[in-house]
C-alpha cells in the first residue's frame, strides 16, 4: 500500500492550498473528503447553464495583494461587486448602510444630516459603551435602521436575542456617509469565471483525491496511510466530543429553477423583518453577469446545528470560546496532526484569511525558504 508524506482531510481551501504547496516541492499527497465532491462549502454546480454556490453565496473579496496573486493562479476572476439589497416588508434598502439608505429612511440629503441623525438616536438610547451587539448596531446606525435593517435578520440568522449577542459580530458592519455601493472595503474583488469548483480542481491537479472517504470511520487505516495528517474538520468530532460539542449555526438552503430569465434583479436580497422565515435569497446568475433565458434562486434559512447538519458559523461567544480554547489544548498534544480552516479553528473566516492562514501554515511546516508557497 503506497505511504504518503501527508494525508489531508478535506479538500476545501485550506486543505487544497496545503496540498497544492506541498506537492510543489516534491511531497507525495493524498486529499480524502466526505462529500462526493471536491472544493467544500466554496462547491459549485452548473443548472440550467448557471454557476451555482450550493452552500451559500462566496464573494471572493481581500487587500491581500500575497493572496490575490496566489489564487488568480488558478482561474480568472470577474468584477462581480457585492451589492445587496435589503427587504423590510417591501420596502427596499441599500446594503451596505449608504447615504441611499438614510434618504430613504429619513429623507436626509447630506452626510452631515445623516451623521447627525445617528447622533441624535444614539444619545437618545443613552448608550455610551456598548456591551451587546443591540447597542452596537444602535450606536453604528440608529435605532430606526436598527430596528428595521439590522433586529429581525441577525436574530433569524444566529437564533438568539440581539441582547445576547456580543458587539463584535458587528462591528465590521460597512456605514459610509457616501453612496459607495460595494459592501467590501478590498482592493480586490470577484467571482472565478466558471466556479469555485473548477478553481479547486486546478489547485488539485495532479494530487491524488479519494472522495466519499469518512475520515473518522477509518481513522486508524486513514492514519497508517501518511507520516502527517492536515486535519480541517470539526475540532470537536476529531476527539469525539469528549469535552462537549461546540455550537454552530447551520443553513438549509431551498433552491429552484424558474422559467424567468430575471427574479429579482440582483445577486442577493436580505429579508430582514422577523416574519419572513428565509434570510435572504441569492440568484445565482448574478454572480456572472448570466443572460440565460432561465434563472436559479436559492432561498436560506438558518437553524441551530445538530449532528448530521452542516456547521457553518461558529458560535464564538464566552462559553463555546472556553470550550474551544480546552479542544486545542488536546490538539495541541497530537504531534502528527495539523488542524485548520474553519472547523479546525473554531472560527469564521472568509476565504481570504483561510488561504493566508494556510499559506502561513505551509511556511512553517514545509519550510520553503526559497519562495513562498505556490507564487
């Protein structure tokens, strides 16, 4: 049976960065994934002519100048810029918060008559130092784009009270006095031109990939296979939850193909009042700009994780934070196993901090001195 320097588990970003790097200088790699498919939650799938991200929208954005070189190796980028859009029962917002959005709140005209209106409602709410993210997103926005833009969408999207969730989550909110569109402050911005999949596959060409392969159903054998393991699964389902299981929140997605060629005219819509049981619904052909004669939209709505279910955001609060903090004492222990990426860390990233952080990793451990990993 071949042996291979590392085993990678998963073929996600972090785990097709690691793979792609390693093989480069010369290390025998074999990837393993779970999925029938390759490229993670970044997978996409051709309906009806139409790229489609089947976990969820990926907007590849980052000033990152190291990784924007690294991954437009591997496909050609658009110039695809996040704009969405925001449905308070009908009536429509710009997203991010812009001077769009407080003239049609307020009917205010000026940056400095928006600014003072904030000001205005935020002294009225007496908040000095926020300690949750109600008063966070109150001290950003205002109560009244708060409570129509900001309440119903995050507490459907993380299954708890504002007034539980710490201020952190948003503090990254973009709000500009001006009528810039574009939801990210990045240099760079895109979507790969024919998917995140056919990306990936380029990252993983040449590499050995086993798909449909459970990594902890054969741990054992799995093991035997490689001298090291670059492990980007759950952290917790790796030790079998012997501390306890770390919480997530996971999404289920309804998508469908209409006989339209335009639903709603954009690449993503946020329902943001309470009622509406979907957060948000993405049209997929937005993404690439498609003039198909048809259209796919998929509809998300966000639940708390349980076994079997797809983690998607980990809940980062004080409790889960300990929890974690305890789980990477024990990986810590396991000399030939390298966790990373998302599930491994126990941390939302976007993807651009996942490459950096694997491209990091694979200084460390290839020790490649002569040029970075993959440039």
């Amino acid at each position: 049976m071949e042996h291979y320097d590392y085993l990678v588990v998963g073929s996600g970003l972090y785990g097709a960065v690691f793979a792609h790097a390693s093989q480069k200088l010369g290390k025998s790699v074999l990837v393993i994934d779970k999925r029938p498919n390759i490229a993670g939650n970044v997978y996409t799938e051709e309906i009806e002519g139409i790229i489609v991200h089947k976990y969820g929208a990926h907007i590849f954005h980052t000033n990152n100048k190291k990784v924007w070189e690294y991954i437009t190796q591997f496909a050609e980028f658009n110039r695809f810029t996040n704009s969405p859009v925001a449905n308070y029962h009908g009536e429509l917002y710009s997203l991010p918060f812009n001077m769009y959005t407080f003239n049609k709140m307020w009917g205010v005209v000026t940056p400095e008559e928006a600014a003072a209106k904030i000001e205005e409602q935020k002294k009225a709410a007496s908040i000095s130092e926020p300690r949750n993210l109600e008063e966070q997103a109150i001290s950003l926005v205002g109560t009244d784009i708060y409570k129509k833009l900001v309440k119903g969408y995050t507490e459907k999207q993380w299954g708890r009270s504002c007034e539980q969730l710490p201020a952190f989550i948003i503090k990254r909110l973009p709000v500009r006095l001006t009528f810039d569109n574009n939801y990210f402050n990045a240099l760079y911005q895109g979507i790969p031109m024919g998917g995140y999949t056919k990306m990936v596959a380029n990252m993983l060409k040449g590499i050995e990939v086993r798909l449909g392969v459970d990594y902890l159903e054969h741990k054992v054998e799995l093991d035997a296979l490689a001298d090291k393991v670059i492990y980007t699964g759950a952290i917790d389902a790796y030790f079998g939850y012997q501390l306890g299981a770390l919480e997530y929140r996971s999404v289920r997605f309804e998508t469908e193909v209409l006989d339209k060629p335009n639903f709603q005219g954009n690449a993503a819509v946020n329902y943001t009042d309470r009622e509406t049981p979907w957060t948000r619904i993405i049209e997929h052909k937005c993404f690439e700009f498609g003039n198909q004669p048809k259209t796919v939209i998929s509809r998300e709505y966000s639940s708390e994780w349980k076994p079997g279910d797809e983690p998607y955001y980990p809940v980062n609060d004080e409790k889960n934070s300990k929890l974690y903090a305890e789980y990477k004492k024990l990986a810590e222990g396991e000399t030939r196993v390298i966790f990373g990426g998302r599930l491994g860390e126990y941390k939302y990233h976007d993807m651009d901090e996942v490459i950096a952080s694997a491209l990091e990793m694979c200084d460390r451990e290839l020790n490649s001195e002569k040029e970075e990993p993959g440039v």
